[in-house]
C-alpha cells in the first residue's frame, strides 16, 4: 500500500503493512485448516504483550521503536512462504524513498527460488559464459513467440 493511499484511509503505512502481514502470513492447524496467527502467538513469538501488538495493529500504539519493528520482521520471516520477499524494518516502518519501480520488481522476480538459483550460479560464472547464457535464454523466449 502506498503511503497516500494508506493516509487516505486513516491508517499509517505502518498499521497497513502489520495488517496486511497478519492476513497474509498464515499456517496451516491439525484439521488442515488456513489460520491468522493470533495477537497472543506472534507476542510469545516477537515478546511483545498480546495487547501491545493489538494497539499496535489499530493504530493505538504509535511510533514502535526499532526493537519492535525487528522484532515483528524477525517473526514474520520466519513464517513467510520461501518464496515470498523478506519482510524488513524498512517495509514496515514505511520507507519506500529508495525503492523504484524497477528495484520493487526486481525484488518481487527474485523471491522466486528458481530465478534465485539461475541469478547465484550466473553470478558466479565467466563474463564469456554469462553472455552464452543470456543468448540461450533469447533464443528459448525466441521459440515461445
């Protein structure tokens, strides 16, 4: 959410982004079911107090300091999906000022394992063999046109 639009509708970036954390970040229970983490489990997780982060998630408690952000990014990275992008304090407490358009859509291509993979081994490959690469990939998107 962009830090207009999250204004416009009465809510710091912040509220925005921990709401959107507790929706979108889930587990799975014993009847294998799809559940939110509770105000009470992510508290044991971050030692936080349950009602902290409720007033945290309404808006009641403001301007968390950096042990809470880290904490709350710390929690929910290690519950996120692999092969979504890593949760930082920088996304939660809203600062955006160096993240372009192109840098979010790199960020967004490589949480995806595979792109990760071909990224790290092309890293470490020879700059005539990165150039071959590149050429089979043309040539493979080449064919699918």
């Amino acid at each position: 959410m962009r830090r207009d639009d999250a204004a416009e509708h009465g809510q710091s970036v912040f509220v925005a982004r921990l709401r959107r954390l507790f929706d979108e970040i889930t587990y799975v229970d014993e009847a294998g079911r799809r559940r939110r983490f509770s105000n009470q489990y992510v508290g044991d997780g971050t030692g936080l107090s349950r009602s902290y982060i409720d007033g945290l998630r309404n808006g009641r408690n403001t301007n968390p300091g950096l042990n809470v952000l880290t904490a709350l990014a710390q929690f929910f990275n290690e519950h996120r999906s692999p092969d979504t992008p890593s949760i930082t304090v920088s996304f939660l407490a809203g600062d955006d000022s160096g993240a372009s358009g192109e840098n979010a859509s790199l960020r967004e291509q490589l949480a995806d394992r595979d792109v990760r993979a071909i990224a790290m081994r092309a890293g470490e490959a020879s700059p005539r063999t990165r150039r071959q690469i590149l050429k089979m990939l043309d040539a493979l998107e080449s064919d699918q046109e």
